[in-house]
C-alpha cells in the first residue's frame, strides 16, 4: 500500500473530490464499498439506483437523519468504490457475499454491547474449536458464529450436553505434550491433541453437531438412524451402541420442548419487533418441525421504526440469513409487518434456500396468534432495555448533581494505570456515553518515559504522562485562539470532520488526591485545568476528590451517582490489566525465543505469526518447524532442541561410548 493510500484524508474535507466522486456514480443497479484512509473497507451497500444512495449519505439535509453508527462511518470515508450488477436482485446477492469475504465494521447490525451471546465454530482450523463468545471476530470467513441466542443458560446447557453426547475436543490446548488426557479414555474427545482421528472425520462429525445449533434436529436424527442401522447390519454392535447413545442424547435435549403447534409438518421462522423511538428489540422464533428450537433476538437503532417497522425486519433479515447456510432457511418466514422489498427478499432468500421460500403476514388464526406471541417477547426485551437506560439516565444526573454541573454529562471518560514494578507500563482510557461503555472510543497508551522501567514505578508521572498525549490536541487548539466552548458545540450538533469531536464532560481518574494532583499539574501545563470538569475516586472507601479540596465529597458509596464513577473505574482497570498482560505476554515469549542461536527478530516474528503461540512451536515436531518461512532443516532442530533437551539427553544416553568420543 502506499503512503497516499495511507494518508488520504476524509471526503468530507475535500468538498471537489468528493463532488467528483458522486457526478462519476451511475444511475444503475449495484453495490457501493466505502473505504476509510487506509483503504479499510468500512461499509457495504445496495441500491436500486447507486447514484441516488450513495449521495444521500452526504447531503447536507440528511446528515441528522442518519443513526449515530452512519454518521460515524460517513466521517471516515475516504475513498467510494461500486460494482454495477444487472438487477437488483443480483446487488443483494452480491453484497451478501462481499460482506461475508470482507466482514466490513459498519455492516454489523447489533449493538456492540455484547446483550447476546453466539457459538463459534472455527472451522478454518484442522481441528475447529466450538465455543461461546459474545463477540463476532471473523478472523476466517469460513468461521461460523451461530445465534445470537436470548436464552443464554439454555445455550450453556446445550452445549455441555452436545459435548457429552459426541466425542469432541475439551480443551483450548493439550493437557499433555506427547499423551491424551482422560477425556479420550472415557470417550468425550477423540484424541484431537495427539491426532487419533484424521482432519476430515473431525469435521464430519462436527458438521453433525452444527445441525444441532441450526436447527435441524430432526434431520440430524433421521440421520442418525440410518447410520445406526448400518452399523447393526454390518454387525458392529459397539459403533451402533455409540449412534444410539447419541440419539438418545438428542432425545434429551427436546425432550423439555414445550410449545408445539398443530402444523407438526411445517417449518417456519417468525420475526416480531417491538420498539420505541431509540430501539428495536426483535424476535427470531425458530419453528421445526411443529417445535420452537431457537429464540434469537436482535437489538437494532430505530430511527425509522416507528414509521417504517418493515424496514427494521428487512434489516435483520438481510444480516440474519446473509450468515447461514442454505439448509438452514425454512420454507416460511412469517412477519409481523410487510417488508419494503418483499419480493426481492423473496428471490433472494429461494436462492440461498435451493428451493422457494414463503414470505408472508398472518392476518388471523393459528399464526397470527403466533405473532402475537413473537412480539410480547419482544416487548419485554424492549422493557428491559428501556428500564436500564432510564437506570443509567438517573446515574448520570445524579453525578451531575454530586460534581455540581449544570447537565448531566453524557460523555465520561476513565484512566488507569497498570504495571508491574514498572515493567511493562501501560494506561487504558475508557468511556461511557449516556451511562454505557463505547468501546469503539477506548484507547491504549504505552507510558513511553524512560523514568518508569523494570524496578522503578511512578504512577503520578505516568497520569501526567497520558493526560498531556490525550488533550495535546485541544491544548494547541486553544493557544492557536480557537474557542474550546464553540468547538465542542460544534461536535455536538454536526458532522465535525476535523477529529475535534472527543471532549469529554468529565474526567474520572483512578486513584486519590496524589493521582489527582499529578494530573491536574499537567492540564495546567496545557492551560486545560480551568477547562475540564475532573475528579478522582479512591479504591479503600470509593471516595469522591475534586482538583484542591482537602476532603472528599460528602456521598454515599452505593448512590447512583457514585456507583457509575465506580462502573467506570472497574472498566478502565480491567482494560488496562488486560493490555499489561498482553504486552507482558508477548515480550516474555520474544525473550524466550530469542535465547535461541540463530533466531533473529524477523524469524521470531514469523515463528509466531505462522504458529500463533508460543506452545504450538513447543509442540510441533522438527519437519512442522521447517515447514515455517525462514526456517531451514538445520534452525528447525536448534528450535525443537531448546524446547526439548530432555529427550536430547536422553538420545545422547542410548549412544554407544566410542560413538560419544568420535
């Protein structure tokens, strides 16, 4: 990439560029990329008419009409690529794919909250691993996340059974260098660690445990089935006693099925929403079978839900099935309100699905009843979030009674400190707006003064430290004239494109009035402390200190207010732990595997680029080490040696004595 590439500026600072970008978009069909200054894929797009779309996200008349994750996008566009396609149908089917491959930011429809849960199945590895997670990290695009599930406990419980049902792999690395574990000898996992089963029967039978989570039990046991009987045919008792042990595992697993419907034949998904004027909370009940099997909900922003719901449901549709596989789609989708684009998702949801797909709105009996069900448990999960929000709106009013301020602040910004005995020494910065962690807003400092080292530890210079790189920005800003009140008016209310948009309405530091004085000496280095509403919360009592007073605030540990200071501490500290480790982590493994002759650091960078740990390296044999860039035969053994002189101690033992002497 080049260094233009890497530095292009936003098109929004650059009015003619951008102009002539729009006059160069086609009146056709297609798919439109937006690509940040590092030529970072940011969004992916359809249109009817590319032209029409694509220009409405930088009218000025539209800015405010736009959520919140789109205003943040539009900011960083720095480069418009399109694809024209001969249909619309074709736009959509095309940017299901190129989400899929590029897995851009901004197409991700859920909140970044992390509300529901999904299970990873990595398949891009020899040997997939099968976990929960409440993050989608696509680092392959032949990983799968299936979910994601509301019903958290009954998706642990699912698990843990499927897991004791059929053979598979317990642990995240091996127990044992050269030996399996007990889980082989009882028969929970096939031997992954030390290869008994090959890649490809690992993945054949996986791919039978995936149709548990896709909702396909049904075929899963019919399937099961045959395969037992098989077994029995050919006389192989002991493989069918273990096909039966299966079935009647999965026999379990329904058997606390409780809603059923009389069309036992059917299969169906049916999509409900409720919403307010912020957000949508949307259902995804999964019907097979006469049987509910899975419960998914989205939370979605809800700008247009009130007026356009249908387009809510499009949206969740479009990202849902956009992420499954093809027998995954049931027959029938039943909707709570018609879609924008029915038909076209109809088209292109029979393509995905190999056969056709129903798309349809209940009016009256049975499956309208089931609606009406879809969308009271949606309402309560609408409930629930709306019951926190208001929770956090009280938290921050009563911080701004308890700091004194005339609003309640909506952007509160958190730093800490961690190290041990100065080594590795790092700062996290946390924020929360509107009472809630933005994580996309959190960053991490590495304390670069040459003070603070391995033995020496000083947490007042490192605060200092990170308050001066944070407002340097703001602080130069203001020595060149410009008005700090009108400058955060400005982020406030438009498209602030010049990366003056971060002030925050408080600051919290970890730590007591020495912490607090450290940092307060390095805003008036910057001629900020007039400026920043900043305080300090102490570990012991969960004190409250402001800039200059000799006690602490008179509050009440478990007061709203006071409870938010300490969310946000608790946060930054378990960032900033968090970073210390890693980079604690990666500096011990450099040091390890630079003990060893020969290894520069390009070769132990590509060491662990290829293996990604440092204990696969240990468990990799002299060829597998070879195998790596850079490596040859005779590094590949040094390697292996270092990681296991016992067994070269022991080679050299079994040699004869004149074999020694030569």
């Amino acid at each position: 990439m080049s260094q233009s590439q890497v530095s292009r500026p936003p098109l929004l600072q650059q009015p003619e560029r951008l102009k002539a970008r729009l006059a160069e978009l086609p009146g056709e069909p297609g798919c439109y990329l937006m690509r940040d200054g590092e030529d970072r894929i940011l969004y992916i797009g359809k249109a009817k008419v590319l032209r029409n779309r694509v220009r409405s996200y930088f009218q000025s008349g539209n800015v405010h009409g736009h959520s919140p994750r789109i205003r943040l996008m539009v900011r960083q566009v720095a480069e418009i690529e399109f694809i024209v396609t001969d249909s619309e149908a074709e736009a959509l089917a095309l940017e299901s794919n190129l989400i899929k491959q590029n897995q851009p930011h901004f197409n991700v429809l859920l909140k970044d909250d992390k509300k529901y849960p999904y299970l990873c199945i990595t398949w891009s590895e020899a040997y997939p691993r099968i976990f929960i997670t409440r993050r989608r990290r696509f680092r392959s695009p032949l990983d799968r996340f299936y979910g994601p599930y509301v019903d958290v406990g009954l998706l642990r419980r699912t698990l843990a059974l499927v897991k004791r049902v059929f053979p598979l792999r317990q642990r995240p690395r091996p127990l044992y260098r050269d030996r399996t574990c007990l889980n082989y000898d009882i028969g929970r996992c096939p031997g992954v660690c030390q290869q008994k089963i090959s890649s490809d029967d690992y993945h054949r039978s996986l791919r039978q445990v995936a149709m548990v989570f896709q909702g396909r039990n049904e075929e899963l046991l019919a399937l099961l089935n045959e395969q037992m009987e098989r077994y029995a045919e050919r006389l192989d008792f002991e493989s069918a006693a273990r096909v039966r042990d299966q079935i009647q595992g999965l026999d379990t697993l329904t058997a606390d099925q409780k809603m059923s419907v009389g069309d036992s034949s059917v299969s169906r998904d049916v999509i409900a929403l409720a919403a307010d004027e912020r957000v949508a909370a949307v259902q995804l009940f999964q019907m097979r079978a006469g049987k509910l099997v899975g419960r998914l909900g989205y939370m979605a922003d809800a700008v247009d839900a009130v007026e356009t719901p249908g387009l809510i449901l499009q949206r969740v549709i479009e990202e849902h099935y956009g992420q499954v596989e093809g027998v995954e789609i049931p027959p029938q989708l039943l909707l709570q309100h018609p879609l924008p684009q029915q038909a076209l998702i109809e088209d292109w949801l029979s393509e995905q699905r190999g056969r056709s797909v129903k798309l349809a709105v209940p009016q009256r009996q049975q499956k309208a009843e089931l609606i009406e069900l879809v969308v009271r448990n949606a309402s309560y999960e609408l409930q629930r979030a709306q019951r926190a929000s208001e929770q956090n709106l009280l938290a921050t009013e009563d911080l701004a009674q308890l700091l004194e301020l005339t609003t309640a602040p909506r952007r509160i910004e958190g730093f800490d400190i961690s190290h041990i005995q100065g080594s590795d020494a790092v700062a996290s910065q946390v924020v929360f707006i509107d009472g809630l962690p933005a994580k996309q807003h959190y960053r991490k400092y590495r304390i670069r003064s040459s003070s603070i080292r391995a033995g020496h530890s000083d947490d007042f210079m490192a605060m200092a430290e990170i308050m001066r790189r944070r407002f340097r920005r703001w602080a130069q800003a203001k020595a060149e004239g410009a008005d700090l009140a009108e400058l955060r008016r400005h982020a406030a209310t438009s498209l602030h494109t010049d990366g003056m948009g971060d002030w925050p309405d408080v600051v919290m530091i970890d730590g007591g009035k020495g912490q607090l004085s450290a940092v307060m000496e390095a805003l008036r280095e910057l001629n900020l402390h007039e400026d920043l509403v900043v305080c300090s919360l102490a570990k012991q009592r969960e004190e409250v200190f402001l800039p200059g007073a000799s006690a602490a605030l008179e509050s009440e540990p478990e007061q709203l207010g006071v409870q938010l200071l300490r969310r946000l501490r608790d946060e930054a500290h378990r960032f900033a732990v968090s970073f210390h480790r890693q980079q604690r982590g990666e500096r011990m493994k450099r040091s390890r595997l630079s003990d060893i002759p020969g290894l520069g650091p390009k070769r132990v960078r590509d060491l662990l680029a290829h293996f990604r740990s440092i204990d696969a390296i240990q468990l990799a044999d002299v060829a597998q080490i070879a195998a790596a860039p850079g490596m040859g035969p005779s590094l590949a053994r040094q390697v292996w040696t270092y990681f296991h002189p016992e067994a070269v101690a022991e080679a050299e033992a079994d040699q004869p004595v004149h074999e020694l002497a030569s």
